[in-house]
C-alpha cells in the first residue's frame, strides 16, 4: 500500500497545504487524477472547490466523489484517493453510508495510493477512537478503513508549561484508551505527516512525533525516522 497520512491541513502562517505540498508532489509522482472524499464537512461542493484550488496549483486534477453517479468509473478515473479533514465521525457515517468505506479500502489495498488529511488520517486506522473531535452523529462502527495497524492522534498537543488549564492532558486521554485497548497510538504533532511505501513507514515533516505503548514510557522520533516496526 501507498499512503501519505498528515497530522493538519493548514500550518500556522500558511495556507491550506502549503505545508505539505513538496511531499505531496513527491508521493504522487506522475499522477494527477486525484478524487477527493469531501465527507468531513457539510458543504461538500465549496469543500471539493478549496481543495481542486490549490491543488491545480500543482497541476492536479481533482474530483470529488459527489460529481460521480459510477463509484466504479470514479475509481478506474482516479490515479489517487485524497480523504480530507473535518468532523471524524461525521466523515466516518458518511463513509459507510454511501459505501465508499469498502470501495476505498479495496482500492487502497489494491495499490492506489492514499492520502489522508487530520480526519482522513483518522479513518486509515483500524477505528477512529483517538480522534479529538465531538461525536456530533453516530456512525454504525467505530472500525474504519484498517490501512495501517496502529492507531493515530492527529493535531497531538503537548501541555503548555504555563497553562491554568486542569483538564485531561492529550496524553492522559490516550492512557484512558489504553486502559481498554493495546493497539499503539501515534501522536502527531502539527506540521508532521507518516509516508508507507509497502513495508516501510517514515515520518517525515518539521516535527517529532509521540509513540503510546500500552505500559511502557512514551517515545520521541524525530522527522526522518523510520517506523516500520508498527507495521508489524
């Protein structure tokens, strides 16, 4: 499997993507056809419209699913699958309703590649239980598209020094989860993106990412690394 999997959309002091474009040009290659799954945000049209606008820039082509009455002629049209960010579990419900859950998987594990933007990171793991956003609707599963074995924390946040704030820290909220659950959790911190390449998975970007074992002390890796191991 392809697949290009960053933490936010928009860096500060930047415009949407600008942060990741290089790697984004570089992920793709020589495909352009690129269909994008606008199912996070309500308004899917102007959503599809953001995204072709600054991806033309690259000189991508870009269509959303809502445009297709063919999910199959979508897919044989597309080179590449760009799920973008928003309400996790809005994006999620969508997914499964429409169908598209199983199609983007099966094309994913068929080799197309797969990109992933904060909620689309999200639902490349096997549930979207570390997502940070509300469950504003309630989708039939938590299980979502399975491309990677562990689990993600997109936007992670470390505790500001000088914060009054008592509430759960970002890394309290995933030792709740692995009260219940084993799968590892990677904290992405903003401006940081994961890139596989069949078996191998790097972190690349401007910042470290956080590693969550259930009963071990957190890991730091710095951009660069390699982290195949939690494919395994």
């Amino acid at each position: 499997m392809q697949l290009l999997l960053i933490s936010n959309s928009t860096q500060y002091g930047g415009g949407y993507l600008d942060h990741c474009s290089e790697a984004i040009g570089h992920f793709l290659e020589s495909r352009i056809r690129v269909l994008f799954v606008p199912f996070a945000i309500a308004d899917w049209e102007a959503y599809t419209a953001q995204v072709r606008h600054r991806l033309e820039q690259q000189r991508l082509e870009v269509r959303g699913v809502q445009e297709w009455e063919d999910p199959r002629a979508a897919l044989e049209w597309a080179e590449a699958v760009f799920i973008g960010g928003g309400n996790t579990f809005r994006l999620l419900d969508q997914l499964y309703r429409s169908g598209w859950l199983e199609r983007v998987r099966e094309a994913v594990r068929a080799g197309r590649p797969y990109i992933g933007s904060s909620a689309g990171s999200n639902v490349a793991c096997p549930t979207i239980k570390t997502t940070n956003d509300m469950p504003i609707v309630y989708p039939p599963s938590f299980d979502a598209l399975g491309l990677v074995s562990f689990q993600i924390n997109p936007h992670y946040l470390d505790p500001a020094p000088q914060s009054r704030h008592q509430g759960e820290t970002r890394a309290q909220r995933i030792g709740e989860f692995h009260e219940i659950h084993d799968v590892p959790v990677l904290g992405l911190r903003e401006g940081c993106w994961l890139r596989r390449e069949g078996p191998r998975l790097e972190l690349g970007g401007t910042t470290p990412a956080r590693l969550f074992r259930k009963g071990m002390d957190p890991e730091e890796y710095p951009p660069g690394s390699d982290l195949s191991f939690l494919l395994d």
